[in-house]
C-alpha cells in the first residue's frame, strides 16, 4: 500500500531507483511524485547548447 502524507508536505526521503540512493521526491496532493534531483529534461538543443556555454566559461573565465 503507498503512503500518503499531509497536505503541508512538500517533500520526502525515498529512495529512487534510478539514482541508486536516497533522494528528495516531490509531494502532490498527498502523494509521492518523482525525484526532484534528476536532470533538467525536456531541454531544447538550444537551451541545453547555451546551458554548456555558460558552465564552460564559469570554469574557464576570459582573461580580457
């Protein structure tokens, strides 16, 4: 049988097959929904394209 929590729950420990270890899953209308540490998905070619921009020139800066 699933558990169901109160209506203030935002979210729970459970763990997530996926991940292979304990994560925060999300809480809606009292029920367990999906992991909330997976990776952004349904990201466009363009948006995932500038998302890898920005995080290589976080790691590499401009010098001038």
């Amino acid at each position: 049988m699933a558990e169901h929590y109160r209506r203030g729950t935002e979210s729970v420990l459970k763990f997530c097959g996926k991940c292979g270890r304990l994560t925060k899953h999300s809480v809606t209308d009292v029920r367990v929904g999906r992991c909330m540490e997976h990776e952004i998905s349904g990201e466009s070619k363009k948006q995932k394209a500038a998302r890898e921009k920005r995080e290589k020139e976080a790691r590499e800066p401009k010098l001038f």
